[in-house]
C-alpha cells in the first residue's frame, strides 16, 4: 500500500477527517500533559464514544493526541498515543499514516511489532497492511479509518482502546513475554490517576445484539429461553421456567481493571450457583487466561463488530454450555 507523497491530498484527506472527527464532539478547554510538556489547548470530546483530541500543525507535521479520561476530571489529561502526519510524506518515521487506497485515503498507524502481535494474539478486529514510504523498508500500517468515514469517530474509538489495552497489558506484566521477577524492596508507587471510561455506545450496542440473537437463536430452536434482566441490570438467560440459566457480563474492552471488575460480578453474585457465567469480550484472552477463568466456572465469550457496529459471536456454543454439552 503505497503512502501518499501529494501534500495537497494528505491535506484535503486530514481536513476531511478532522471535519468527521468534530462533527460528533464538543469544544472544551482543558489541560494536557504530554512527554514532559503541560499546557492549556483546545480539546473536543466525543461524549458517545468516550474518547477525546487535540491537534497541532508545525513544521510540515500534523499531530494528533488521543485520550480516553473525561475533560471534566480535574486532573490533566494524558493521551494514551500520538498519530504525527507527514503530510508530504516523506518522513518514513512518522506515526500516522495516509495510504492511497483506489480513490479514497485511510488514515493509518505505523504500529510497532509487539502491538501488533498482541492485536493478533487477542484478535482485535483491525486490518494491518504494508506501508511503502518513499524511503526505507515498508512498514506495519494498522488501519484506522477512512478519511472523512462517518464511522471515523467510532474507529478512531476503537483503536485508542486498543493501544491503551495494550499498555495497560504490558505495565502489569500480563504480556506472555513478561517475567515474573519479585521485587523485595519498598511498595510500588501506583499511578492513582483518574480511570478511563468505558464506551457506553459500545456497551449499549454490543448487549442490545448479544440479546438480539440469543432470543432468535432460542426462538428459531424452540429452546424455549429468553433474555431479560435483573433488578440490579445484569444480562442473564432464562429458560422456560424462567430459571435463570446464564449470566452475562458483557465488556467493551480489555482493560485489566475493567475485566477484574467484571470477574469479581461473576463470581460475587446471589444468581443460582447453577447458572453459566459468561465474560463476553471484543476479543480472546489466550489460553492462559481463559483456562484460568475456566477453573473458577466463567466461559469467554468473543464477540466481533461488524461494519454496522453490531456483533457477531457462536450463539449455539452458548446453548451448548448452558444445556451441559461443552
């Protein structure tokens, strides 16, 4: 996939993202902290999506900050990474990438291996090409979106929650690669900075589907089952008796905090001990992690976004877990 050399397109394809990007979100003024630096800026939130940005122009460069932590904590912000565009694209280290692809242009990330083998340990759903610059070796391009896409935002969304799963995997230590070195010394400082919000967009799409085609899946089988919720708004399955036969937990992402939330739901829960517990995740945790889980009874369940930002997952598996036939 060749990078686009043409300052004139890589400027019309920025300016139509970015017009894709503030359409969705707010102005606010907020303060940002990044790489030694700390000033006042211009910031847009995108409420529905939970994510936020800043940009800059300097010297031929095009910097975009990416963060997920509300505008509205009193702390600074912090982006999560930085996609800088060359928009003569000559720089072949640049992080951001525009790629000509037929007659539109996607906006892309030159990602390093480790994100990358982790995005594909995890099956994150993102396409990962090869960039060619005008000079070096071609290099790992994980797309983003198209520019001027009206499901820019949403990608964009996804993508900072994948490099901040990412980060967060590697700081405590969770990668496969990671060791297990004890330190005997004083205790770790931990950063006690405010936590990043899940996306209740995507929560709230990724459930409405998950019911959707479960309540199909039963009906279509004469199972018998349905979908509702309890008082205290967990998702569960009940069957014909209105018994409740499995619990879900449904996350957006793969936040190490978010999921020890969500595994001590499952497992501190007054819903029948009988019942199957479910972690349904955009993604795998690998064998280690899933066997783990599967020791303290909770079964995880990997969903995928379609283009029209419904899921798709093996609902008769779950039905077979459920009935006892895993």
């Amino acid at each position: 996939m060749q990078i686009i050399q043409d300052q004139e397109t890589a400027r019309a394809a920025l300016q139509k993202f970015m017009r894709s990007l503030k359409k969705s979100a707010a102005k606010v003024t907020a303060d940002i902290r990044w790489r030694g630096r700390a000033w006042e800026g211009e910031t847009y939130w995108n409420q529905a999506e939970c994510f936020w940005f800043s940009f800059e122009g300097e010297s031929g460069l095009f910097r975009l900050r990416l963060g997920l932590r509300e505008p509205a904590d009193a702390a600074p912000l912090e982006p999560v990474c930085e996609l800088a565009f060359d928009e003569s694209g000559a720089d072949g280290e640049a992080s951001g990438l525009l790629l000509r692809f037929g007659s539109d242009v996607l906006l892309a990330y030159a990602a390093p291996v480790p994100l990358v083998q982790f995005l594909g340990a995890h099956e994150y759903d993102f396409t990962v090409l090869q960039a060619v610059p005008q000079q070096g070796e071609p290099r790992e391009a994980l797309v983003i979106s198209s520019a001027g896409a009206d499901t820019a935002p949403a990608g964009v969304a996804r993508f900072v929650r994948a490099v901040r799963d990412f980060q967060a995997w590697k700081a405590q230590g969770l990668l496969p690669a990671d060791g297990h070195d004890i330190d005997f010394g004083p205790s770790l400082t931990l950063n006690s900075a405010g936590r990043d919000l899940p996306s209740p967009r995507l929560l709230e799409l990724a459930t409405r589907s998950l019911r959707e085609q479960l309540d199909k899946f039963s009906e279509s089988r004469n199972l018998g089952h349905r979908t509702g919720y309890t008082r205290h708004g967990q998702l569960v399955l009940a069957d014909a008796k209105q018994s409740v036969a499995a619990v879900f937990q449904v996350e957006a992402d793969l936040d190490p905090a978010n999921l020890q939330e969500a595994v001590g739901r499952l497992i501190l829960s007054r819903l029948p001990l009988h019942a199957a517990r479910f972690l349904a995740l955009p993604g795998t945790l690998g064998a280690f992690f899933t066997q783990a889980l599967h020791r303290h009874g909770i079964h995880v369940l990997t969903y995928k976004h379609t283009q029209d930002m419904s899921v798709v997952f093996d609902a008769e598996a779950v039905f077979d877990i459920v009935r006892g036939d895993d």
